[in-house]
C-alpha cells in the first residue's frame, strides 16, 4: 500500500530539479536549432521571417517538451520515490 509522504524542502528540490534541468535543457537546444534556422533563412537565404512567428514556434514547441518532461516525471522512479497521480 501506498503512503503519502510530506513534502519536504529537499524531496520538493529534487523534483523541481528533475524537471527543471529537462525542460531548459531541451528548451535551449530546440530555440538554439530554430535560432540557427532563422538566421540561415535571412542571411543566406534572404528569406525575411516575422519575429513573431519564431515566438510563436518557441512556444508551442516548449509546451510540447514540457508536457513530455511531466510524462517523463510520472514514470520515472526518484531513489525510494517516485511520483503518481492519485484522483480524490
């Protein structure tokens, strides 16, 4: 049976960290490749894109890999824990 464990100041650092390494680490690298496609496209291609459409795209893509990275969270154990979703 499970037991509900209080939620300390380290058990809550370390689930905060596993997701917070995951989401900016792959947030990095994802606006880091759309960087590098918009700047190929204007410079070498001369083909002007709107600023608001990269955002646009960094956002959407960063809802994307966070959601993954929540999935990532649910499944994965942490040492002696590991974290579920228990409906009321």
């Amino acid at each position: 049976m499970a037991v509900e464990v209080a939620p300390t100041y380290d058990k809550i650092v370390q689930l905060w960290w596993a997701y917070y390494w995951r989401f900016f680490g792959l947030g990095f690298l994802i606006e880091l490749v759309l960087s590098v496609i918009y700047l190929t496209m204007d410079q070498v291609l001369g083909i002007k894109t709107q600023h608001y459409m990269i955002s646009i795209a960094v956002i959407i893509i960063g809802t994307v890999v966070s959601q993954w990275v929540f999935h990532r969270l649910l499944t994965k154990g942490f040492g002696r824990y590991r974290l579920v979703l228990i409906e009321k």
